[in-house]
C-alpha cells in the first residue's frame, strides 16, 4: 500500500483549507484544486481524485480507508492544531469531485442527541 503519498499536498493545501473552514461557518465553501499537485504525487489513474469525508468533532465517522487522497487530507488536518480547533462541536464535510473542486459544508453538532 502506498504511504502517504498525497500528506505533502494536502500539507501546502492547509492554509487554504483553514480560511475556507472559518468561512464555512457561515457558507459552504468550494475552492479549485490545482490537478498536477495531486498527478505528480501519484497517479489515481481510472478511480481519480473524487471522495467524500465526514467529520464529526474532528473525528471522521465514513469510510475513507478506499482513498489515499481522502486519508492524507484527514493526517493532514489532524497534525494541524488550528484546523482541530476549528473542527470541534462541529459536523464538517469535505469532498472532491470530479472537476477537482473541493467543497466544504460546516453544520453545528446538535446538543440535543
């Protein structure tokens, strides 16, 4: 299995991705990925780039072990204290599609459960 071949993009990526995670708050967000950063780390071929991650308290709570690029992008957002912060009481999901756009969509856990 390849070993995190995507955490250096994802890593270049953070700063981006914190900005976008405080204006989620607010309003979904969605930036362009730039495709050769992620080609030139490892070529998904046929499967691409597309994935989904659901967060809840900074804990992710699908299944991301299909997707290199999805479990890089979550070691990289746990190795990075502010994102954490950022991530707590909250319900977060990111994804990618296909036109390498990344979406973010912050909702506020419930108290009530």
């Amino acid at each position: 299995m390849e070993e995190r071949k995507y955490l250096t993009t994802w890593k270049r990526y953070m700063p981006v991705i914190r900005l976008h995670l405080k204006k989620s708050m607010n309003e979904d967000q969605q930036f362009k990925l730039n495709i050769t950063d992620f080609e030139s780390a490892g070529d998904r071929g046929k499967s691409g780039y597309t994935f989904n991650i659901t967060m809840e308290n900074g804990k992710v709570v699908n299944n991301i072990s299909g997707s290199a690029v999805a479990r890089d992008l979550y070691e990289a957002i746990k190795e990075d204290e502010a994102v954490k912060a950022l991530l707590q009481d909250k319900n977060v999901k990111i994804s990618v599609g296909k036109t390498f756009m990344l979406s973010i969509k912050t909702t506020h856990l419930s108290a009530y459960k």
